[in-house]
C-alpha cells in the first residue's frame, strides 16, 4: 500500500512571522495517517524544521543544485539539504521550467544528485493548455518522465515521488476533473511499470493544481493519486489541514 503524501509548496511566500503562525495553527488538531511535508524558501528551512522538531509534519525544499560544492553561486547542495536532515526536494515544477528555463536534462541531473545524496526527488510534470488542447498530454508528460528514468537508470529508482500538475490548473482555480486526474496518474503508472513493476506499484503519484479542501477528497480518492502537491492552499491552515485529512 502506498502511504499517502501531502505536500506544501509554498513557494517565494512567508516570512518568520507567518510561518511561525502558520505552522502552529496547521500542528494545532493535525490528525492523519498522510505522510505531511512543508516546503518553504530554503532561506526558512532552518527555522521551519526548528519549530516543527516533535511534531509528524516534515520539511521539504523547493529547488536544489545538481552539483555539490564549489563555485556556483546562490545555488543549494543537495548535500546541504541533507545535512540539515531534509528528506524531500521537488525538482522540475512548471514555474521552474517556464520562468527559469530549466531543460528536461537538468531536471534529470538534480534528480541524480538528490538520490545520491539520500534524498527523495519529487518530480514534477504536466502539459501546458495548447498541449493538452492538441492532444499532446500523454508524449508531454512521457517524455518529461522518460528524460528521468533514462538518466538515472534502475538503482537510482527506488525512492521518488511524481508530481502530476497541468500546468492550466496551477494558482488558476482550474482543476483536472477526477477523469482527467486519473487518466493521466494511470498512463504514468503505466510508463513506471515498463521500466520496473515493483517500482511503479510502490512509487507515490501526487496530483498538484488547484487542489483545495473542496476538491481533495475526490481527487486523493481516485486509485492512482498517492496525495497532493499544494500551492496555495498550503498557506492556509485550516484549508491544508482539511486536505491532509482528506489523505487518510
Ligand atoms: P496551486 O499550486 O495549488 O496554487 O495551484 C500547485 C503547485 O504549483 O505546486
């Protein structure tokens, strides 16, 4: 059985205060089965894992380099990350992509390097809306996926995370109906199976775009969702919270 995950991104938002308020009020009458991970500006990261230190809600990063030191200024290690105990990084967001022009091959190089520092990648992917509407989500999605696992190879396959975000329904308001959430999480599913069955039995889908208290239940109901991705609705407490408990 997959165990779900319910994931905060917070994005370029917060500051000490409103995360220290944040927080208190997502901890304050939390009660889940989910596996629940918040991802703030690494600048917060320390702080974060300090007040949540005791409690069952984990901290993830947004971004991390593909190298490990050295000369490459502003730019995080993935060992950094692992020295202050984080556990997951997503890599490859839609936002990334389109504002930073990160290319297929340098998502797959940070998926490297997070493995091979212990940490789990959550990978995201999804199709623009001129994509989808010709017909293109499924080689879209693919060939994102396939850029990865073709770079890590097997060994490096054991333990990630995929992010399925349309990038139409992302801070829009739009959300992928359950049909189109579940097509898209199964053709991926599909995909992981022809490279390792074991793999994709075990490895978590997480659906990502406007997901909200109201449209949680549903989504995470659906037989290939694992849990969220969750942009803006993970910067209010009780709307974050209603959607972990919606996970289990
Ligand atoms: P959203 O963002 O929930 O605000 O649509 C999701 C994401 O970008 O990860």
């Amino acid at each position: 059985m997959r165990k779900p995950l319910v994931a905060g991104n917070w994005k370029m938002n917060g500051s000490l205060e409103s995360n220290r308020k944040l927080l208190e009020a997502l901890v304050s009458g939390l009660n889940t089965q989910a596996e629940v991970l918040v991802c703030p500006p690494a600048v917060y990261a320390h702080s974060v894992l300090e007040q949540l230190a005791g409690t069952a809600v984990k901290v993830g990063l947004q971004n991390v380099s593909d190298k490990t030191s050295g000369a490459f200024t502003g730019e995080i290690s993935p060992l950094m990350v692992k020295d202050l105990g984080i556990e997951y990084v997503i890599i490859g967001h839609s936002e990334r992509r389109a504002i930073y022009g990160e290319t297929d091959e340098q998502v797959a190089a940070k998926f490297c390097a997070l493995v091979d520092a212990g940490i789990a990648p959550i990978l995201c992917v999804g199709e623009t809306l001129e994509e989808r509407q010709a017909g293109d989500t499924m080689k879209v999605v693919a060939a994102q996926v396939e850029a990865v696992l073709r770079t890590a190879g097997p060994e490096r396959l054991a333990n990630f995370v995929i992010a399925y975000e349309p990038v139409w329904a992302i801070g829009t308001g739009l959300t992928a109906t359950p049909e189109q959430a579940q097509e898209v999480h199964a053709a991926i599913r599909t995909l992981l199976a022809e490279h390792d069955e074991a793999m994709a039995a075990k490895t978590r889908i997480l659906y990502g775009g406007s997901m909200k208290a109201a449209n949680a239940v549903e989504l995470i109901a659906l037989p290939d969702v694992d849990g969220g991705l969750v942009g803006g609705a993970s910067l209010v407490a009780e709307e974050f919270q209603a959607i972990c408990h919606a996970a289990g």
